[in-house]
C-alpha cells in the first residue's frame, strides 16, 4: 500500500513541479487548514511534527504560527515540493523535511509537543503515541456518503479523489487512536455532505447552492453535524 500511495503522491508532485509553484506567495490556508490550526490551539514556541506535509501549504501555516516544524511525508516528491516552497517564501523558518513514512521515521516522541496532520490517518497503519495530536480527517458517520462511495465513486463518471486505498475513518480507527494517543476529542467546524455530492456527480456545478445547504444544517441542526464528512480529532495524553 505504501509504494502505491508514494508513486501516487510522486507523480502528482511531478505535475505540480510543472507549474512552478513558486512563482507567487503560498496560497491561502483553506479552510481545513485554518480549522486544524484553530483547534491546535497556540503553537508559537512549540516543537510540531506534522505528519503528510505534501507540498507544503500547512507547514507555511504552521510555521507562521511561531512554532518548530518537522515536515514529514511518504512522498520524496511531495518533500521536495514543500522544501523548495519554504525556502522560497520562508527562509529563516525552523524548519526540517523527512522523506519517510510515519510508521519508520526514527523521530523520538519527546521531541515534539504536537503532531498534527491534515488527511493523513487513513494513509497510516499504527498511529505514532505523543502527547498531543491535533487531525482533520474523513470518517464514515454519515450512511448516505458510505453508500456514495462503495456503490458511485469511479463509475458511471463520477470522480473517485485520492488513491483507491484511502478510506474514511471508521469506529476501528478512533479506537486505535485512543488507545495509542488517550483521549480523542471529535468536533464538526462544518457540515460537509451535500455539496461534497455535487463536487463529485455534478462537477461543481450547484456547489454554491449545496454548500449553502450544508451550512444551514451546521448552524440550524447541531444534532447532525456528526454526520458531516470532515472532523476535527484532538488527541491528548497526559504527561508522564
């Protein structure tokens, strides 16, 4: 599974390359990035290892938020890509890349504060103990999206995202976690569902309208934001 994530992940780092990706400031943290820092709580000062760096637009925003990066991803392309964005844009940052996967990486669990990673559990097969973790991930609460994706994704020309090994997380997972992390704190910061649909079936075409609708769950129904695709899980272990 790893070599077919990495070839994966190498080639689209290729395409990326093509493009130059350093021909202007990074772009804009999203908005998942934005959650997943919101929920990481204050990092200036703090040791993070972030897990799945990719190209890199993370680890700017970490690096922003004062703290200390070891950028980590399975992708030798990915590393590259982020490497060179960093020392473009951010050269007098702390920071350092590892080629590697997470499972492998030979890094000591006291030398980082927090971990944190944006869809990257799915890709890995034991979760790294540390104190605190901070994730924004898929999981697989919501039956009419697990329907969608066992039965829809990759026919009938609607768009499968990713490799065909990534997965939502499931009850499985957040067991996993607890036992290897401590305690795991999910939160909703939005409702993802129906415009995550049209993203696929309709090619964006009525995601606004959809995403409005989504929206209006989150704010209006509190009982159903569980059921959104996208959440934010908080790792803690007490200190030993």
């Amino acid at each position: 599974m790893l070599d077919a994530e990495r070839e994966f992940w190498d080639a689209h780092a290729a395409e990326q390359s093509e493009r130059d990706p350093l021909a202007s400031e990074p772009a804009e943290l999203d908005r998942y990035s934005r959650h997943l820092l919101a929920a990481a709580g204050p990092l200036a000062g703090l040791s993070v290892l972030e897990l799945g760096c990719g190209g890199g637009e993370l680890t700017v925003g970490l690096i922003d938020a004062g703290a200390s990066v070891t950028a980590l991803d399975a992708s030798h392309g990915q590393v590259e890509l982020a490497r060179r964005l960093v020392a473009h844009h951010r050269p007098d940052a702390d920071v350092r890349f590892v080629a590697t996967s997470a499972e492998t990486t030979g890094l000591p669990d006291a030398a980082f504060d927090v971990i944190c990673g944006k869809w990257v559990l799915h890709h890995l097969d034991i979760p790294r103990p540390n104190r605190r973790a901070v994730f924004y991930e898929n999981h697989d609460r919501n039956p009419l999206l697990a329907v969608a994706r066992r039965h829809a994704c990759g026919r009938l020309g609607i768009k499968r995202m990713g490799t065909s090994t990534e997965r939502p997380l499931g009850k499985r997972d957040i067991g996993l976690l607890r036992r290897h992390l401590g305690a795991v704190e999910k939160s909703y910061p939005e409702f993802l569902c129906f415009a995550l649909i049209s993203s696929r079936v309709l090619g964006y075409r009525g995601y606004r309208l959809l995403e409005n609708v989504d929206r209006l769950i989150w704010e209006r129904t509190p009982s159903l934001r569980p059921l959104s695709w996208h959440v934010v899980l908080t790792c803690s272990r007490p200190r030993r």
